[in-house]
C-alpha cells in the first residue's frame, strides 16, 4: 500500500494529479493516514446509490438463473466489462472447500452481488472522476474488476507487485480475459526485447538457474527447491519404483485455487477439471510412464491431501508419484517432457531442453517455447504420442533462454533504499509476525521519508514520475 502510494506521489509531483485512494469499506485509521499523506480517501460501501443496490441484486437474480454452469459464468459480462472469470477465480480462493465449479450453489448468490455492485459502483465514481492512471496491486480476483472498468474509461494501468519492477498494462479495451497475468507477462517480455539485452544475458541467465535450483528466490523458489533432496537420476527412477526405458512425462499440477484463468481462457474450464481430465486420459496410454508432481505450494493455499486424492482415484501401473521430499531441480534430470496449462515451470526446464505441453495461454508458449494445445482432441493425440518427443535443439533452448531472462527483467527485485526499508521490516515480521506493531512502525518510517522528501529517491516515486 505504501510503495501505491509513494508511486502516486510521482505522478502528483509531475502531472498535478489529485490521488484517490479506494477501499471496500470506511477505515478510520486507514482514513486518517490518507489525511497525512494528502490523499484523498474513498470507501465503497459510504457511496452506493440506493438504486445500485436494486440494480446489482437483479443483476445477481439473472447471473445466478441463466450462468448456472461453471463454463457459462466465464462468460459473464456487466455494463461492457468482462467479470465471468474474476468472479468464478473469486469463489474458488474465498470458499477454500471447492477446486472446480460445476454448479452454482445459493451461497455463491453474495458473490454475484457483490461483483454486479463492484461494477456498477466503480463504473460510475472512475468515469466520474475521469481516472487518468490507475495504480493496481492486483489483476486477479475481485481486485480485477476495478482495472478493467479502469481500462475500459482509458486509464493507464500499473501493475505494481510490492518488492518486484512494474509497468504500464497494455491497454486493450474491450479484450476478454484482460488483463492477466500471463498476457502482461507476455507483452512486458516483448518490451524487453525491444529495447534490447545485455550483452552479457546469457551469463546471467545461466546464473540465475544455479541460484534458482539452489532455491535462492521468493517463496514460491523456496518451497520448490530449497533443503529438498537431489540424487541421481538412476537412483529417483529406482525410488519412484520405475524400472523400464520408457520415457518419462511428468504433469506439473496447479495449486487449484490460485487464479485459474490468469492466463486467460483455458482448454478446461479451471486447474483441477484439466488434471483430473489429464488423468482419464493417460490412464489408456501406457507407451510412456507419467509422473504427478504435486505443487510445493499447495499448503499455502490449504490444498494439502487433494492432488494425493486424484492420484490414488487415477492410480495405475504407469502413474507415478513424485513426493514433496525432492527438488523441482530433479524435473529436468528425469522428465523427457512436462505436462502444464501454465506454470512457470514450463519455462523453467525449457531451458534445459525440456519440452513443455500446454493447454493454457502461458506467456512463454505465446511466444514460441511450449507446444500450445488448441483443442482437447489436439491434447488427447499429443498425449497418446508422447513416446516419440525430443529433447529441444540448442537454438531452442537459446531461445528458451533469451524468454525466461526478459521475463526475469520483468519481475526482478528492486534493490535501492525503499526496498531495504520493505526487506527489514518484512524480515521483523517473520522474526515475531507481530504485523500490526510491524506495520505501524514501517508506516511511521516512510511518513518520516514523506517529510524529510526521501521519498524522492526510492524506485517506485521515480517511476510513478517518468511514466507520467
């Protein structure tokens, strides 16, 4: 919130801009910190017009009686801004209990509610405000919502990710699924390239994968690869209990409720109804062998136990189990090829010649490393023949190479002294996750900046002032 902040006082210092800052519901403490920042503040639930409130509930009646399915809810449109998807990812992440959606339940009616209010609401105070910039920690779930009706009025969108480099959203009006995360990565990729590498990326990049299989990253890097177990690749066959030639496809499940449709519109409808198909499928095939590797972050999203439920209902001769025990550094040493809709792994062991399949937009496969499946009868085929996949030439890995080191540009770490603040007082909190005494004394620390103009300096002011 801090770092939103400071970024908008970039473009206040350049443009004149007033800021507004938005927040579901009426916060004191939260209002009063807008007051010392000279910011102003609004919350959604002191400015909704009796009416909205009509409008929105009959709007949920309708969403609720003909989007019944969970493929027509994707579809789900309001006042000419797409929320099927933000809606149906909404409901997943917030019941915690359901991976796919079939049908709608009564108790998915408040999600429909609040979703119609959120537009109607936010269509009206962002047209009425003519929002210039719009500074978004989030592209996903209900948060999404605010940026597509912000693009849809000719906003810029700021995609800021705290401790991470941001960027200016292409802006597309009108576009389904957008924007997402994979479609932003894709384009800021393609920004990169333009503007050129360093001469030395190769070096780096190759770098950047000893550190990334040493587990040296965020928390996503250290549940995959650190202080997990690495051998041979003779002796992971053998505990595996594998003993043939057959080649090896190992299928990278999702963490199920973690945006399934970030990539936009995908060959199944969400995570779990494209494994537990991939399951069905490859039980017929027995050319090669298959091996399930559940997500290392699945118990950040309480999904402990449910992939294990899939592979014990789907369990044959030739599915195997790939425990949480060893690295994801051991994919590359065992796996002839992956099986992902789109995970960053696909990208990851592209780099050492390992093909990916993909029945997601992934920004990877946009970009021509992956084979991009197009429709469940090209996934069924390709499955069937997977016996007979190479290992990618060197001009492919090159290129693997060249996507995955500007996609590291993209979402490297800032490193000047707005971040050292962020990493201390992040560290305190893993030290004694006392957050509200953590967060005040970082919150009392940056007004002090605020005062003293050190603010000027950091990464975010000075991005919020060059892109303005």
């Amino acid at each position: 919130m801090m770092g939103k902040f400071i970024l908008a006082k970039g473009i206040q210092e350049k443009t004149g801009c007033s800021i507004l800052s938005i927040k579901e519901k009426f916060d004191k403490e939260y209002n009063s910190l807008c007051d010392e920042l000279h910011v102003d503040s609004f919350s959604l639930e002191n400015n909704i017009l009796w009416y909205e409130k009509v409008l929105a509930f009959l709007c949920a009646i309708y969403f609720f009686v003909f989007f019944q399915a969970g493929d027509r809810l994707l579809n789900v449109h309001l006042l000419g801004v797409h929320i099927g998807d933000l809606i149906y990812d909404h409901i997943l992440r917030v019941d915690g209990k359901r991976y796919s959606i079939d049908r709608m339940r009564f108790s998915d009616f408040q999600f429909l509610y609040q979703a119609a209010l959120w537009t109607i609401v936010y269509s009206r105070i962002i047209k009425k405000k003519n929002v210039k910039y719009y500074i978004a920690a989030d592209i996903v779930y209900f948060n999404g919502i605010i940026v597509r009706i912000a693009q849809k009025n000719g906003a810029k969108i700021i995609l800021f990710t705290a401790n991470k480099k941001f960027d200016v959203v292409t802006n597309k009006k009108g576009m389904d699924f957008y924007p997402n995360y994979h479609s932003y990565s894709r384009d800021t990729v393609c920004s990169v390239f333009k503007k050129g590498l360093n001469e030395r990326w190769l070096e780096e990049i190759d770098q950047r994968l000893v550190l990334l299989f040493q587990g040296v990253g965020d928390w996503n890097t250290l549940n995959a690869y650190a202080d997990k177990k690495t051998v041979s690749k003779s002796e992971i066959l053998r505990q595996l209990g594998i003993c043939n030639n057959k080649k090896n496809i190992v299928i990278l499940a999702h963490c199920f409720s973690d945006s399934p449709h970030n990539s936009g519109r995908t060959l199944y409808k969400d995570y779990y109804e494209w494994l537990e198909e991939t399951l069905k499928i490859v039980q017929n095939i027995h050319n090669v062998n298959w091996i399930l590797k559940p997500h290392p972050c699945r118990h950040v999203y309480g999904e402990n136990g449910q992939v294990e439920i899939l592979y014990k209902k789907y369990k044959n001769e030739h599915l195997y189990w790939m425990p949480d025990e060893y690295s994801a550094a051991m994919i590359p040493v065992l796996a002839d090829a992956v099986v992902t809709v789109s995970g960053t792994g696909g990208i990851e062991y592209s780099c050492f010649g390992i093909p990916s399949i993909n029945t997601g937009n992934a920004f990877y496969a946009e970009l021509g490393i992956g084979y991009k499946i197009k429709s469940i009868a090209q996934y069924k085929k390709t499955l069937m023949h997977m016996d007979k996949v190479h290992r990618l030439s060197e001009e492919k890995i090159l290129e693997a190479k060249k996507v995955y080191y500007a996609y590291q540009r993209v979402i490297e770490i800032n490193s000047d002294s707005l971040q050292a603040v962020d990493n201390r007082f992040y560290a305190k909190y893993l030290e004694n996750r006392r957050t509200c005494e953590n967060n005040n004394q970082y919150i009392d620390t940056l007004l002090a900046w605020l005062k003293e103009n050190k603010i000027q300096n950091s990464y975010a002011y000075q991005f919020g002032w060059k892109i303005s």
